[in-house]
C-alpha cells in the first residue's frame, strides 16, 4: 500500500485513541466538577483532591488530538471549527473557568470558597455540554435543521451525564465512607441517563445515512459487528449490578464500576469509528481528500512518535505514583 494510502489511515487512528482517552480520563474529572454543587460543602474538598495531581495533564489528549486533526487533516478542521465556532468557543472558555477556579478556591478566604467551587461547576458543565452538542452535530453531518439541533440538545446532556457518570465512579474507586456512599448514588442515577444517550445515538446512527445503515445491518458485515453493541450493553447492565453490591467489605470491586463505564466508552468510540470510516466529515469528506501531502505527514509521523509515547509514559507514571484513595490536596 503506497504512503498516500495508509499515512492518513494511521494519523485518523492516532486522533481517534487520542479522543477516546481524552473522553475518558478527562471525562472523570469534568464529571467530578458536574457533581460537586450536589455535594455537601465537607466533602468538596476531597472530590477536588481526587483530581488535583491528575486533572490538568488529561486536557493534554485534547490538545493533542485537535492538534493532529489540524496538521493532518486541515481541510476538516478548518470546516469543523467553522461549523462549530460556538460550542468551541463555549468549551473553551469553561476549560479556562475550571482551571482559574481550581487554583483560586485553594487559596481565597473562607467566604469566597463557595463562589470558586461553583464557578468550577458552571466551568465543568459548560465544557461537557458543548462537548456533547458538538458529538451531536458531528454525528448528523452537520445539519442545519431543527431535529438535528434537538439531537444536539439530547447529546449535550447526555454526554454530561456521561461524564457526571464516569466522575461517579471514579470517587468511589478513590473515597471512603460518606463520600463514597453518596458517589455510589450519583452513578446509579447518571447510569441510567448515559445508557439513554447511547441507545439514541445507536437508533439515529444507522438511519443517518444509508451507507452507515448497511454497514450496520447488511451481511455478513452484522456478524462482526454485532458484538460491539452486545458488549456495551453487557457493560451496562454489569455496572449496574456491581453498583447494587456496593460498599463491598475491605472496599472489594471499588474499581470495576470505573472499569465498565469506561470500557462502555471505548465500545461506543470504536462503534462511531466504524460507523463514519473512512470519512472525517460524515458523508463528505474522506480521510483521503482531506488529508495533508504525504511528505508533510511523514515529518509529523516522526514527531507523534516521539511524543505520543512520552504522553502515555507520564501518564501512566502520574497514576502510578498518586494511587489509592484521595487524601488532603495541599499547596506546599
């Protein structure tokens, strides 16, 4: 196969996992911000700390992920960030919110601390909701009509719940006693709307475009695939009943829920993957046409491949070093 043809397969598939782990690690701790205005004011603190070593590096798989679509595909991204000023813009500026609030609440005076944590709440619903309305409008190309932007809607809160959801799980992976009690009641709640979201996009998807309606559904290409919306709803319901049994004696399987919401992510990435490949833009644009010239993406191929792996490495060393339950956050 000629690098014209496989050089714009291999950067989709990097942006792709860049996205799916962007959505899933800071996905928990977007979600942890969702639920902190529910939570009592002796508990915020810790919720904030469960974060603290982790939440700023997880915003790096975004950078590089919309990094990657700008280098290598930047007919898309100029079409994409058109398209989606807005949101983007929404999203952004809740990102900068989180952060501000996340350094000022551990410093102002004791009045002032409650302003800062809902800031960090209003910051963290407004970047998953219009993470979600994006979700939506990529989904349905685009569309400028009034059910595509309900869909829009529908997604937005979804995806929230989503993120709110997975936030649940990891405060009971990494909390105790009354936090962890309350955490363990925040997922079953979010459970049920992020498996509503996920069940909407999978009946919309396939109607979308008939191409994506015989990718789903034509044979023997259902044999295949079948598997992936099996498994994400074995997930479903196995999360629910481990949510059930929980608190377990010496914290048995605080970790599976955690596990199972994300792995339910990475099921319906891989499902939206399949559903779109080979196009970037829905039903418009392929990989291909939308694709840098193969000298360009060979230069940026050396540079992901040293930076890709450096990302992976301090991630997995920062989570290494600061495992177990959350303890005080201090700023020494």
């Amino acid at each position: 196969m000629h690098e014209d043809q496989w050089l714009p397969m291999v950067f989709i598939g990097l942006m792709g996992l860049s996205m799916m782990i962007y959505a899933i690690l800071d996905g928990y701790d977007l979600g942890v911000g969702i639920l902190l205005k529910t939570a009592p004011a002796e508990h915020r603190d810790r919720m904030i700390a469960s974060i603290g070593p982790f939440w700023d590096a997880n915003e790096t798989w975004l950078v590089l992920g919309v990094g990657l679509l700008l280098v290598a595909f930047p007919k898309a991204h100029g079409i994409i960030l058109t398209t989606l000023y807005f949101p983007v813009a929404v999203m952004l500026l809740g990102l900068i919110l989180r952060g501000v609030s996340f350094d000022f609440r551990a410093k102002a005076r004791t009045g002032y601390k409650a302003l800062w944590d809902n800031l960090f709440w209003i910051g963290s619903l407004m970047a998953s909701s219009a993470q979600g309305f994006m979700l939506g409008r990529y989904i349905l190309g685009f569309e400028q009509t009034t059910s595509a932007l309900l869909f829009a809607l529908l997604s937005a809160i979804c995806v929230t719940a989503g993120y709110a959801l997975v936030g649940a799980c990891w405060l009971i992976m990494k909390t105790e006693k009354d936090l962890q009690l309350r955490s363990i009641k925040w997922a079953k709640a979010t459970l049920i709307f992020t498996a509503t979201g996920i069940l909407c996009v999978s009946i919309v998807n396939p109607f979308v475009s008939e191409r994506i309606f015989e990718r789903w559904f034509a044979y023997p290409d259902v044999l295949l695939v079948a598997p992936i919306p099996v498994i994400a709803i074995g997930l479903l319901i196995g999360s629910h009943i481990v949510l059930k049994s929980l608190p377990r004696s010496n914290d048995e399987w605080c970790w599976v829920p955690f596990v199972c919401v994300a792995m339910v992510f990475m099921t319906s990435f891989i499902g939206l993957a399949y559903s779109f490949y080979p196009y970037v833009i829905p039903d418009q644009m392929t990989i291909w046409e939308a694709a840098s010239a193969s000298a360009s993406l060979r230069v940026i191929l050396y540079g992901a491949a040293v930076v890709l792996p450096m990302i992976l490495l301090y991630t997995i060393f920062s989570y290494r070093v600061f495992w177990g339950k959350a303890t005080s956050l201090r700023y020494e």
